[in-house]
C-alpha cells in the first residue's frame, strides 16, 4: 500500500485520463522488476524473471515486457525462446522473437483493468471497503466516479503499431522511474557520449525510496482535515479546530486558489510534485532551479535558491527561498516566489557545478535557514508579509466609524497603533526611527487640527515594497488617507486617479 500511495496522483488531476492510469502501470512495474509479481485472483497472475536479477544486471523497456509471465485465462501465452544464439539463430531473428513476444504481452495487458489489481491488494472485503471510503473522501468524488476510475484500462491502446502505442510506457521508465531529480526507481544507463542507452538497472534498495511521510501514515488512510497548527491566526485556528472534526461538514472556505493559467495541469500537477518531494526528508532538502515570471511584462528568469516553506497570503501560495546575494556584505537574500507564476523547477544535487558558491557555503556550515525562522519572522505588528524587505512606518487617518467597526478591538489594532496628544510623547522614540523632523512636525500638526474628533489617526509598520501593503489600503478606500511617507501616499493617489480616469472616459 505504500508503495501506491507514492504515486497516487493530486487532486488536480486525479480525473484526467492518464493520471490514475500512470499510477497502476507504475505500480505493475515495480512489483514485476522487485517484488513477487502482481497477483489478480483465481489462478491469474502477472510475474517477471526480472525480479531475481541482482542490480548489475542491464535491461530494456522492450526486455521488460516481453520476459513478462502473463495468466489472464485458460490458455498461458508461449514462453520466450531462451536458447542460446546457434548456427541457425541471429541477433536479427532473436530480436524479431523478443518483440513477437512483447506484442503478445501488450495485448494481454491492454486487458487488464484496475480493479483487477485494486480488489486482490486487501485479504478482506471490510479493508477494500475501508479503502474504497478513505479514497472517496480524500479526493472528494463520488461511488460513481470511483467506478469509473476502477474500469479504466492502464495499459490501453495509444497508437497504430507497436512503437506508437508502447512510447507513453518507455516514458514511464524514463521520466517516472529513472529521473534523478526525483524518486529514482531505477538507474539509467549512459554510453560513452554521456547519451541515454535504453537500458535500466536496479537500484539496491528501492524500499528507501518511499517518502518517510507515507511509511508513518501507512495505517491512518487519507486525512482529509485541516491541520489547524499551519493558520498563523490563532483565532481562526481556534475556529477550524472547533469545527472541522465535526461528524458532518460543518466548515466551509471560501478561498481563491490561483493556479497558472499558461501551463497545463500536467505540467502544474509535476511542479507540485517536485516540491514536495525535495522536502518529503528534511534533513537533505536540495537547491531549486527555477523558471519564473514575476509579472506578464516582466522577462522570464532562470534563478537558483534554496526552498524553505510555502507561505498562503489571500489567493494564492508563495515560495519564500534564499538565493545568493549579489553583493559581498550579505550571504543571501529572500524573496517570495508567487506559484503561480513559477513556469518550470528542476532539483539540484549539492554537488552540482551550478550551486552559487554562497549556497554551498551555507549547506557546508549548517546554516541554512528553516522554516522556523520564517515564522518566527512574521511578526504579528507590521503590515505585510515580505518579512525580509525594510521596515518603515506609516501615519494614516481613518474614519472613525471604519476604525471602531473594523480596526478597534481586533488583531488589526496590534499593526495600526492609535496617535493623539495624550501619547504623542510616548511615541516619540519610535516616530524618531522613522521620521524626520519636518514629518514630525507634520504629524503634530494633523494631530492638532482636529475637530470634533471626526478621525483616528494611527501608526503602523509595514514592509517597504510589499504588495499585500499597497493593496490593503486601496481596499479600505475612502475610509483611510495615507499621510506619511509620501512616497507611499503618492503611489496611492496615482492609483486612485488612474483608476478614476477610467470611469470619467466617455
């Protein structure tokens, strides 16, 4: 079971055609090359000699299927002819047989169907049934659509001829079992141009290969709740642990999830693969190279970082990494990568000649940084979440009624610290980290022309160049002015007035 649930494709995908299909091919192949074959009830079996060959051994996709034991009625399809190379043998007419045979066993196979395999991995009808119920609610489908899944074929035809409808297995040797950047199941053979060969060999110890997180959680099913310690609000945490355990579903979010419009889900579905298998082991975390877009007009970049931890803010998922730093006084850098917008992501080995050496360093000294650091960076009083850009402060107004309704009594009241004359004093220090003089003096004087205490006047920090920052207060409107800095109140007005000057054209 865990050797399945390794490849059990995302929610994303589960419905397209080839994604559970690739996960049972994948799964026969692995228990025909390492385990004792895949057995289908009454009598009927799928079995490979391969399974005995010891790790030095060479092998072909097309090796692979035609040495396949198949039993899938009354008659066992003929056996390969094993005899050694004579006088009235070729290579030719060796290799003519080897494909005969292969044809014959694609055939067979075309006819299998997953619930074939499915039903004959439990010894009770109560553990298939457990299963059944676990799968339905993990990806939230329906009995329907589960029997639909069961009915398809994994190996179903894909072409004209042999070499066409076998193309989309040989890649699953290739890219799924063969790809150093992810789990390799097997090891590719290179000749000596550093070319692929076609040839496969085992790997010694394939059992290691299944992530930890899987191994522990072998007996639990799906878990389906929310894992309320990964909401920083710890309000809402409170909230969803209340009612996510609820015995009926009680809890719903309304939340945008943005997935990239210009690539495929496959493709999607394979970025978020990588990821989460560069972190299924903590303790050899490896170097990321990325592809990504920060915005529709801005080029495309190639970048090197390290990957930390995923940070949702409001509609979508970011990538906060390190990368080197350009200049000598600092060793690294943040940034925060939109998902979104990551076009494509290979995994680096350590010893990989593209590794800034600033990187190495810091794998070399331990002293990369964790995801514990990034939330212990998050602090719960600045605005924003670019925790790695300067902190400055901001002076706003607000409408009195908008800060008792919405600000007042709220976590919000933490970020946004009311001014007046009674604290104007006790927040002088901190007004002289931010301000200078003549803003100070500017400060006062709103403070002092007040009448009849129409507003609330606050001081908040924020990160400098944070997007989050610059959106918040559009959304407030006209219930918020921005007095200082002025360069943050002067990107706000142009905002507002291009904006305007789309609802005065004719």
């Amino acid at each position: 079971m865990e050797l399945l649930r390794t490849f059990l494709p995302s929610k994303a995908v589960l419905l397209e055609d080839n994604a559970f299909k690739k996960t049972w091919r994948i799964y026969i192949y692995l228990k025909t090359i390492y385990g004792v074959g895949v057995t289908l009830g009454n009598d009927k079996y799928i079995d490979s000699p391969l399974a005995g060959k010891n790790a030095s051994y060479e092998f072909s996709f097309l090796d692979w299927l035609s040495q396949l034991d198949i039993y899938l009625s009354n008659q066992i399809p003929k056996q390969l002819n094993k005899s050694k190379v004579n006088s009235n043998s070729s290579k030719k007419q060796q290799k003519a047989e080897e494909r005969e045979k292969a044809k014959e066993n694609i055939d067979l196979l075309q006819k299998l169907t997953i619930e074939d395999i499915w039903h004959q991995i439990f010894y009770t009808q109560e553990e298939r049934d457990k299963w059944i119920d676990d799968f339905k609610y993990f990806y939230k489908i329906s009995e329907t659509q589960v029997q639909q899944l069961l009915k398809l074929r994994p190996f179903d035809t894909q072409g004209g001829n042999f070499t066409n409808y076998t193309r989309l297995y040989r890649l699953d040797f290739q890219n799924s079992l063969a790809n150093a950047q992810k789990t390799q199941w097997l090891k590719p053979i290179y000749d000596s141009n550093k070319k692929l060969t076609g040839n496969y060999c085992k790997v010694d110890s394939w059992l290691q290969l299944i992530p930890e997180s899987l191994e522990q959680n072998s007996n639990q099913g799906f878990n389906g709740e929310v894992n309320s310690e990964y909401i920083t609000n710890e309000e809402l945490a409170d909230f969803i642990n209340k009612f996510a355990r609820n015995t009926q579903k009680r809890l719903l979010f309304a939340a945008e999830f943005i997935r990239p419009a210009n690539i495929r889900k496959q493709k999607y579905n394979a970025l978020i693969n990588t990821l989460e298998l560069n972190w299924s082991k903590s303790d050899c975390v490896k170097p990321l190279k990325i592809t990504y877009k920060k915005f529709k007009t801005s080029p495309v970049i190639i970048t090197i970082i390290f990957p930390v931890i995923f940070y949702y803010i409001k509609r979508g998922p970011y990538l906060y990494a390190i990368r080197a730093a350009e200049f000598e006084e600092s060793r690294y850098d943040w940034e925060g990568y939109r998902l979104d917008r990551i076009l494509d992501v290979e995994i680096l080995d350590w010893e990989n000649e593209q590794i800034p050496v600033k990187l190495r360093e810091l794998k070399d000294e331990n002293e990369l940084p964790t995801p514990e650091e990034v939330e212990d960076s998050l602090y719960a009083d600045t605005l924003g979440y670019a925790f790695w850009k300067t902190q400055k402060m901001m002076f706003v107004r607000f409408e009195r009624n908008h800060y008792r309704n919405y600000i007042q009594n709220t976590s919000r009241q933490k970020i946004f610290k009311e001014i007046n004359f009674k604290n104007f004093q006790k927040l002088n220090s901190d007004l002289d980290r931010f301000f200078d003089n003549k803003e100070i003096t500017l400060i006062f004087q709103s403070l002092r022309g007040q009448i009849n205490e129409q507003y609330v006047f606050c001081i908040a920090n924020f990160y400098e160049e944070d997007i989050d920052v610059f959106l918040r207060i559009l959304s407030w409107g006209k219930n918020i002015k921005v007095i200082l800095p002025f360069d943050l109140k002067e990107k706000i007005f142009q905002e507002i007035e291009s904006t305007l000057k789309q609802y005065q054209e004719k």
